[in-house]
C-alpha cells in the first residue's frame, strides 16, 4: 500500500506495524484536512493484508487531538433528521475499531471532542502520565458527542463515570483516566513508548488470522452500536441549531478556543461560556 499524499498525518510500516502520527500544528485540531486524511486512512488500513497492528499518535507537544473544528460545526445545516446510516466520522471511527488487526492509540496530550472518540475506538489506548488529558467538552457547547462518545464511554467505564465525564465537560487526568478504564495504563514517559512498541512488535509477529478472530469475539461483547451511534447522530442534528448551543460555541471561539492558552485550559474554559 502507498501511503503517500496525505497532508497532516505521516504513515510508515514496518514488520507489519503501521505508525499513523497527526502532525496538524498548532493543536491538532480535528479540522476538515485531518479529517480527510483520517477518513482515507482508516480505509486503507483496514484493508492491507501487511499492516497487523496499528498505532496511532501525534507529533505535536501538548496535543492528540482536542476536537473537530468548531467553526465547521458552527456551519453544519440545522435540525437535520436521525441518520439512516453512518457519516464519514462514524464510518472512520468504525473501521478502527472493527478492522480485522490490532488499533492502538497513544496519547501524550490533550484528548477531547472528537480526537477522543477516535481513540476510544481504538482497541487499546496508553497515556503519558503527567501529560495526557481528556474531555469530552460537548454538553457545555449546547451539543452532545456526535460520534460514539455516549455509546463507547459507557461500554468502557460504566454509566456513573461516563455521567461525569460527558455532563461534566471537564478535564480527566491520565491516571484517573487508567483506574477508571478509559486507557489501559497511564506510563511515565520513560516506559510509555518502549512498552507500546514491546505490544505492538509481539501482536504483528503473531498468525493474523487468530488476532482477527479473537478481536472479534471480543468486540461481539459490544452488541451491535449502530442504532446507538445512528440515535446520538441525530441527537447531536437536533441541537446544532439551537440558540443556546450557537451561542456557546460562538463564545467558545471568542474567549480561546482552538487557540494553545485556551485548548489547554479547556476543563476551565468549559464553564466560562
């Protein structure tokens, strides 16, 4: 497989780990660009008998991937109906969980919105310890996560914690992130990327046929989140266009959104707007 001409990721494999790192200064922010470059990728990846895991990080310091571009959600039509099928995110964020191989994220900084949905789809995710945050920043702009962080969140941390997390809008530190299981393991730097590296080196080398067939039978302990994913699509069309979401979110933009001083305060800027 060629992967080449994208324009904010990078992509190398090599003994059959393919390393996708998000290069998209100076935030990572999930605009339209990353967006096409992640949709492409998830296709491409799915699809290559020689990748066997997965592993995907970021190349800017302080940042995974806050969240999609406000000022594009800001022009997505209104009062749309509940989706009869997927979006491109929700296709995107489906082909890394149900590819037939290993996804694994790793997550050094902020995490939020729609970065964080990408992740929990991913099958595994390990955080910097002192440098990993999340949030789920969407009910204090008057919306709700678009794309799977109502219906994965609940799967991985149990309904009170997700509660927390989704009503909150406020920022979760990796380690409370680990002991709640929203990451398997919070690491020091010092170990973070060796042991990914270790995992990721053990799953490529092992017969691919049983890695697709045990991911599987895992994942079937998820039921079947389509008309969950479909519902929370629609959910998020109903409230796009009311006034009290454009208003936050036009706030949000004002007071230091999507810029480094009010990305990486985001828990605190949630309650400001």
């Amino acid at each position: 497989m060629n992967y080449e001409g994208y324009s904010v990721i990078r992509v190398t494999v090599d003994e059959g780990v393919a390393r996708v790192v998000v290069d998209n200064p100076p935030i990572n922010l999930f605009d339209v660009t990353l967006y096409a470059d992640m949709v492409r990728v998830s296709h491409e990846l799915a699809s290559d008998v020689e990748v066997r895991c997965v592993v995907l990080s970021s190349a800017v310091s302080g940042f995974f991937i806050p969240h999609f571009d406000v000022s594009v959600i800001l022009q997505m039509p209104h009062d749309m109906p509940v989706p009869k099928r997927y979006h491109d995110f929700n296709v995107m964020c489906e082909n890394f969980r149900m590819m037939p191989k290993a996804t694994i994220a790793v997550i050094e900084g902020r995490s939020g919105g729609g970065g964080n949905e990408l992740a929990l789809a991913c099958d595994m995710r390990f955080a910097l310890r002192g440098g990993a945050v999340f949030n789920q920043p969407e009910v204090a702009l008057g919306i709700v996560p678009g794309s799977g962080g109502t219906v994965r969140l609940p799967r991985l941390i149990g309904r009170n914690r997700a509660m927390e997390v989704i009503l909150g809008s406020d920022d979760i530190d990796a380690d409370t992130a680990a002991e709640w299981g929203m990451v398997n393991r919070s690491l020091d730097a010092d170990r973070l990327w060796p042991f990914v590296d270790r995992l990721a080196a053990r799953i490529a080398k092992f017969p691919p046929d049983a890695v697709a067939a045990a991911k599987a039978a895992v994942l079937r302990a998820d039921g079947n989140l389509e008309p969950d994913l479909l519902t929370e699509s629609g959910e998020f069309n109903r409230l796009l266009g009311r006034p009290r979401a454009q208003t936050a979110m036009r706030n949000f933009m004002a007071n230091g959104g999507q810029t480094v001083a009010g990305e990486t305060r985001l828990g605190d800027l949630a309650a400001e707007i």
